[in-house]
C-alpha cells in the first residue's frame, strides 16, 4: 500500500504520469467540479458587488466604486440591528429547543418496549418534515387566519373570534419556534434512536450489574454517547447562526410588513433589498455581512471544540 | 415483525422500563404522534367544507357539511395546476437522476484512498460548506451572465450539487464496498470509468435510492428558486404557485381601499376560494405522503449513514 503511494504524484515528473494515470477520475469528478466553481465560486467573487454601484451594462468589475458606502448605509437603517438580533436570537432559540426535545424524544422513544408502537409514532413525528414550507405556510393560515380555527374556537368561547393574528406581533416569535420544532424535531429524534442503538449494550450490562437505575444509564450512558453527534450538529448550525429561514421568516408569516421587527431577518433583508427596492448593493452588501460573520463563527467554534474534545471536532 | 421479537434480547428484558412508566410514555406520545399529524388532517378537512359552513362557522375540524366542488373546480379549469404540475415532475425527475449520478461520480472519487488529487476535491466541496457568496451574486450571474433568468434551467440546476450529500455518498461507497474489490478490479485491467460504473453504481443501490430520495422531496418541496426567478406562468412550480396566491389575496385583503375597489374585488373573485387552495395543497402534498411510508427504510438509513463523521 504505501509503495504504491509513493507511486502517484509524489516525484516530480509523477505529476504528470498521475494524471495520466488517473485521467479518468477526474473526468468523474469533473461536472461537480465544475458545477461548484460556476455555481458557488464564482459567486463568491461576485461579492465585490457589495463594494460597488453595480450596472448591468458595465458588469462586475467595470461598475463604479463605491468602497463601504453600501455597508455604511446598511448600518445607518435601523433594519441592521433588527435583522441581526433576530436572526441570531431565532437560531438560539431553534436550536436549543429543537435539540433537547429530540434528545428527550428519543431517550423515551428508545426506551418503549412495544418496538411497533415506537415505530408507528416515529413514522407520525416525522410526518411534517416532509412537507414543503409553502404548505406549511397554509396550515398555519387554517389555524390562524382570519376564518381560522383559533378564531372559530374563540367564538365557540363567547369570543368576538376576529383578531387578526398576523399582525398581532407578540404571537410571532413562540409560534416561529413552535413550528420549528413541530417539523424538524422528528426527524432529528430519529437520527437520535439510531446512534441510541448502536451503543453497545455491553455498556448497559456492565452498570445494570453495578445496580444503575434507568435515569442514571441515560444520563452517565446514553447522553455521553450522543455527544459526539450533537456537538458536530451544533458547530454546523453555528455557522448558519447568521442565516435566517426563509421559509419561515417569509412564507409562513406570508411577508406580512407589520410583523417585520419581530420576525424580519438577514435572508429576508436581502431578498426584499434585491427584488423589491432593486438595490443590488445594499443587497449585496447584507449578504456580505452574513457570510463573513457566519465563516468567522464557524471557525472559532470548531476551534474551541477541538481544545476542549478534539473527537468532536467538525475537521 | 419476527425481526422484532428477535431483536430483544434476554439482557433488554431485564433491563427494561416499568410497565407503568412505559403506559405513561406510551400514551404521552401517542398524543404527542397525533397532534403532529392534526394540521394535515385538518387542511384536507377544509378543502372538502361546503362554502355555506365556511361562511357560518369559519374552519373547523368539523364542517356543518361537506362538498367536492373544489375539486371538481380544480379539474375543470385547474391549467395553471396542470402547467405547475408537468413543469415540477419534469424538473423534480431530470433534478433527481442527474444530481445523485454527478455526486456519486465524485464521491466515488473521494472515495480513492490512494488517489493523490483526493485532498484537493475533498478541500473544493467542503469549502462551500463554510463560505458562500450569499443570495445575490449568486443571483446576478444567474441572471446577467448566464442569462437563465425565468428558464426551465434555473430550475432544473438550483441546488444539484450538496456538500451533505456527497459525504454521505462517500461514506457509504467507502463503507460498503471493500477495497480489495478496487484493487481485484484493477489487476484485472478495469479502468476506474469501468470500476465505477459496473461494480460502484450497482453494489451502491441503496445508497442511491437513499440520497435519491431526499434529493427528489428536496426538489418537489423547493419553493424559492420560483419565486426568485419565474414569472412565466408555465414554468411556475407547484409549491411556488401556492405561495404566490396565498401572498396575492392577502396583499388585496389587507389593502382595504383596494379589497373594496371594484378592480379589487374582481380580483379576489378570480383568486381560488380557500377550499380551492387547500385542495391544491393535498394534491401537491399527497404524492409525498404517500410515499413517504414506503421509503421510511431508505430514508432512515439515509439519515444514520449521514451522522458518521466525514
């Protein structure tokens, strides 16, 4: 094996004779290469955009200077704050419920001894993930709109039953969490039950003989092992702290205006700065911001992760 | 069901919950199981509520009576449907085949050991894991340089290639097919085109169908691209025409002077009624219900395969 490493590409005219060699796996390799290099390299060029006062007739790199002006203008709205906090305090608040009820989910799936009954709910819980956002988008209309559910059960309770919930800006940020849970959490759960399953039980026999109640396997057991997973989950959603969802943020409050300083995030800044308002720097300018700041965290964060438990480090 | 019972071991059975503690978890999530699966149930109620219980009693998971009529509307005058429907099946399944075979040509590549340029590939698709050029020069070279700005090819692209999924790809071929095989093949003279394509694609089938599978609802459910880049009403997909109605009436709705404009009112009266619109989304979500259940093997394979670190 490691003479025939020695083989490929490590002399110096091995270069050439490697690829030779080999031609035919880079021309597998080739239509991703290529599709990634227009797709998402090119664009990552294309933020000069954000430094300019971009023309389509004079292109990237002809268009007049700006330098940070689109950033100082940025900054100036009073849209930068909102749309920071909300988006970072959204995704805190995702992922801290999210994760500790599908752990929870999963400690109680796991542990039900009617495997059938367990794989029925599973298949239930999962259900909402498979749904796309623009339906979830109208489930939430049947229960909240202005003919919806809540409000028939309200006049059924002797309520008026008209409030008009999606202007009623308090209601937001729980129900945003709450529907976030109710389609992700299955799905994560799940993958939770299936590393649950492969801890060997070896690990379970040795401290049921040490007398371990169930609570005290979970919690020096089972928890231990989920670590691993769980930390590599929440270092890849620490890069996407400064990304919003779309499709909550915007489908499913419908872009309603009202509600933009509690639900308004980075994605839907941009997204309305670009298609709306036509301002392609500005535009540019936020979608900047949030790459940077997201590439800086993930960054840092796996590199805490590495110092405190090197084995759950991302790379 | 056999498998099951042999699943449990004699050691699970002593060390197992009380039954009064599994009763309780039991019953908890089973309640917790069908309130998840309620608010479907309840938008296919209300796309068969007669319009008199609407008018009366507003949504309700019991509807004084029931009618078909948005149905039967929908097949009489539903073309926008129909467009929606064969441009998003067209582009969901050309969408599907190509991106699981270019991610498994490269995770087949990742895949080599010994293969010196491994590191760089490797290096190309993580990289876009950790920085993108974000939403809009993404968009204006879409637009202004490759010049497919409300196309049948924005569309189709969008997405195709993802980091996830080539590292579950890689995984799973490096996993599953032992590398004495590679070696074997290549005594034998097969070049790599030959390996990968008579010995990787067959022995990784349900690798395949597994990334196929998410790929494929990924594609049917995707709702932005359309927003961002179609206007023409024939390319519009399913999931994007939902959300532009559902923004349409609201726009017109919450306007009051145009809701109370003649101009306004003709257009809510030729805006789907809300039974009409919940009818859409059953039809377009039920292809995905239904198979969903068939596949949850594949898709919880899938889901394992890809927590193993990359």
């Amino acid at each position: 094996m490691t003479a025939r490493e020695g083989q490929i590409g490590k002399t110096r005219t091995g270069i050439l004779t490697a690829f030779k060699k080999h031609w035919q796996l880079h021309v597998l390799a080739l239509p991703v290469l290529l599709y990634l290099l227009i797709f998402s390299y090119a664009p990552m060029f294309g933020v000069v955009l954000a430094f300019e006062r971009y023309s389509v007739a004079k292109g990237f790199f002809g268009s007049p200077w700006l330098g940070l002006k689109n950033f100082e203008f940025m900054f100036k709205t009073q849209d930068a704050w909102r749309i920071t906090r909300n988006t970072v305090l959204y995704n805190i608040a995702f992922i801290t419920v999210n994760t500790s009820l599908s752990v929870l989910l999963a400690l109680i799936l796991d542990e039900m001894y009617i495997k059938r009954l367990s794989k029925t709910i599973q298949t239930m819980l999962i259900m909402p993930y498979f749904l796309s956002m623009s339906v979830v988008a109208i489930v939430v209309y049947a229960f909240i709109g202005p003919k919806g559910v809540v409000n028939t059960m309200l006049k059924a309770l002797g309520e008026p039953g008209n409030t008009f919930w999606y202007t009623y800006r308090p209601l937001w940020p729980f129900l945003l969490v709450f529907i976030s849970a109710w389609k992700g959490v299955g799905y994560t759960a799940i993958v939770y039950v299936a590393s649950i399953s492969g801890i060997s039980s070896e690990f379970y026999e040795a401290a049921v003989l040490d007398g371990a109640s169930k609570l005290q396997q979970a919690r020096y057991i089972t928890l231990p092992h989920l670590r691993h997973i769980i930390v590599i989950m929440l270092i890849l959603n620490m890069g996407s702290m400064f990304r919003g969802d779309m499709g909550l943020s915007y489908n499913v409050t419908q872009n309603t205006g009202e509600l933009y300083e509690v639900v308004d995030v980075i994605d839907t800044f941009v997204y309305r700065a670009l298609k709306d308002l036509n301002d392609t720097g500005m535009a540019a300018a936020a979608g900047l911001y949030q790459s940077v700041v997201g590439f800086v965290l993930i960054i840092v964060s796996n590199a805490i992760v590495r110092r405190v438990d090197e084995e759950s480090a991302l790379y | 069901m056999a498998a099951d019972s042999t699943e449990t071991s004699s050691f699970d059975r002593i060390n197992r919950i009380k039954p009064l503690t599994n009763m309780i978890f039991s019953v908890v999530m089973s309640v917790v199981a069908v309130l998840t699966v309620v608010p479907v149930a309840l938008v296919f109620i209300i796309s068969i509520t007669s319009s008199l219980s609407l008018t009366m009693r507003g949504f309700s998971f019991v509807p004084l009576s029931t009618s078909f009529v948005a149905y039967e509307s929908l097949f009489k005058t539903g073309s926008q449907l129909v467009d929606s429907y064969i441009i998003t099946i067209e582009v969901t399944l050309l969408h599907t085949v190509l991106s699981v075979l270019i991610m498994t040509m490269y995770a087949y590549v990742l895949a080599q050991q010994r293969f010196g340029a491994r590191k760089f590939y490797t290096f190309v698709v993580f990289f876009t894991m950790l920085f993108s050029g974000g939403l809009v020069p993404s968009y204006i070279i879409n637009v202004n340089v490759l010049h497919i700005y409300d196309t049948f090819w924005i569309l189709l692209l969008s997405g195709m290639v993802g980091t996830f999924n080539i590292i579950v790809l890689r995984t799973f071929i490096s996993t599953t097919i032992p590398i004495e095989l590679f070696d074997a093949a290549q005594i034998d003279g097969a070049s790599d085109f030959k390996v990968f394509f008579r010995i990787v694609l067959p022995l990784s089938k349900a690798g395949l169908a597994t990334i196929g599978l998410f790929v494929l609802v990924g594609k049917w459910n995707e709702w932005f691209t359309g927003m961002l880049y179609i206007d023409n009403p024939k390319l519009v997909p399913l999931q994007t025409m939902l959300t532009r109605i559902q923004q349409r009436i609201d726009f017109i709705k919450n306007n009051s002077s145009l809701a109370s404009s003649p101009d306004g009112m003709q257009m809510l009266k030729n805006m789907p009624s809300e039974q009409t619109r919940m009818a859409i989304v059953v039809l377009t979500t039920l292809p995905v219900l239904f198979a969903y259940p068939f596949f949850q093997r594949y898709f919880i394979r899938g889901m394992t395969i890809g927590s193993v670190k990359g």
